[in-house]
C-alpha cells in the first residue's frame, strides 16, 4: 500500500512553492512552479496520483481557487489559518522554500487548522453581495448612500460653477469586475443589479482561475456569456485589456476598457490626474 504523501504550497499569484513530507521519512523541497491548472495536474502526476496526496496552503489574497482546482483533480486539499499555524520563538527567516516546507511538516503533524471553504454556490452569492454594495454605496441619496465626504472630488469636478453633489449621481458609473468561473455562471444576476452600469472582463485573472488560456475556445466561450448577459441586462461591455478593442469578435459592442481608450469619445478634463500632482492642502 502507497504511503501518503503531505504537500505543503506557499502560493503566490503568478507561483507557489512545493514541499512533500513523506508519512514516516524527510520533508523535501520540489522548488517553484507556475500557478496554473497545467503545472497543478503535472505536479499532481509527479507525485504519485491525488488519491496518494494530500495537500495544505495558507488562506490569503489569492483565495480558493487552488483549493477548487486540486479537489476538481481528486486531492485532499485543506486552507489552512495562517494565524493559527504553530511557531518556534527566534524562528523569523522567512523564504517561500521554508515555509512550504514547514506546512508540510506540520500538516504531517497534525499541527494545523483549516478554515471554511465556500462552495460555488457560496461565492456566486458573494458576487452577488458585492456588486450590490458597489452599487449602493457609489451614488448619493436618494438613489444611494455614498456620504459627501471630503477628498479630490469636489475639486476635481465641482468647477465652474457645477453643484458636484446634484450632478455626479447623473455624471458616473458603477463598473464591476468578472474575473472567475463563477462570476461567469453569474454573470447576467451580477450584471442586473440595479445601479451597475458597467460589466468589465477581468482578462488576466479570468485566464489564471479558470487555467484556460485567452486563445483556448472555452475562455473565450467564457468572455461570450459576459457579453450576452451583459448586454441582455442592458448594461455597458468592456473588458481590461485594450488590445480586444479591435480585431474580437465582440469588439464593436465593448465600449469600456481598464487600461485604454474608450470608444465613447470620452476624454478625462484637463485638471484630473492620474496622482502626478499632489491633491490641494486638506484634500
């Protein structure tokens, strides 16, 4: 009978460090691999198969994704509570070879606490919540909450005589993100709440959750669901990325973009920003 293998992963947006405590033997490096999906399955393979593995990592920024990924691959996998993971007084070198390697060690152990892991169900909600709480919080009353507050923007955009407060409400927009497979499932109940304007594709990060590269057939029936539900709930299409300005098959209805020009014409006025000035004393 194959021993079970105990994987430890210090995961990082673009990498995560691999260590693999062996029941009853060393603890070992398998040094940095990309996270992605394909490197995840070639690893899963390397070590034996999932039913022999049993993997941990540590709850932070990148969320659950890998978590969804191993369990989809068949491998016990556990996010562990950072807060909670045992410590050695003096012991202050951090590299992310150790601390794969110490999550493994203690995984073996015995010596850590998982936390609750939302399911799809669970996260299409939170989206759900969010763009809701974007949108309630964005505008002034009566149509929403947003305080008057201090900051740049009166500065900004109340000249030349404009009451800022009884125009902005007419003057913004509310735009969301769908970044993840399961905002995609979602994408028509995100793009309804009222108050979104604008449903943008987070394009980089819709590639990394889903592990379908941006050419492959099943990301870019992903970016179509965006589109129709978007434009079936009558808001604005965009996606992050510029360089689907031209030449994509949905290229003439997207009409916001992260990091480009627009399609509307729209031109930022002359004293906004982008932080090259300082904001006025008090601001």
């Amino acid at each position: 009978m194959s021993k079970v293998r105990f994987v430890g992963l210090d995961v990082h947006a673009e990498t995560m460090a691999v260590a693999v405590a062996e029941t009853g033997g060393e603890v070992s490096s398998l040094g940095v691999i990309p996270n992605r999906l394909e490197s995840i399955r070639k690893l899963v393979h390397k070590l034996g198969g999932a039913q022999h593995l049993r993997a941990c990592y540590e709850a932070g920024p990148t969320g659950y994704v890998l978590y969804w990924q191993l369990t989809q691959l068949g491998v016990a996998c556990e996010v562990i509570a950072p807060s909670l993971i045992p410590t050695k007084p003096g012991d202050r070198v951090k590299t992310d070879r150790r601390d794969a390697e110490k999550l493994a060690r203690c995984y073996r152990a015995g010596e850590l606490t998982a936390v609750w892991v939302p399911d799809a169900s669970h996260e299409a909600l939170r989206d759900l919540v969010r763009a809701r709480e974007a949108a309630k919080w964005s505008r002034f009353p009566p149509v929403a909450r947003r305080s008057s507050g201090s900051g740049q923007a009166r500065a900004i955009w109340g000249i030349n005589g404009i009451d800022y407060a009884k125009t902005f409400n007419d003057n913004m927009l509310v735009v969301v993100m769908i970044e993840t497979p399961t905002g995609v499932a979602n994408a028509y109940d995100i793009a309804s709440v009222p108050g979104v304007d604008v449903v943008i594709i987070g394009n980089n990060d819709l590639n990394r959750f889903s592990g379908y590269a941006q050419t492959d057939d099943r990301y870019q029936q992903m970016v179509t669901k965006i589109h129709d539900d978007t434009l079936r709930a009558g808001k604005i299409f965009g996606q992050a990325n510029w360089v689907y300005m031209t030449g994509h098959p949905h290229s003439k209805d997207a009409k916001f973009f992260q990091n480009g020009p627009s399609n509307d014409g729209w031109k930022p006025p002359a004293n906004a920003d982008r932080g090259d000035n300082p904001p006025p004393p008090g601001k």
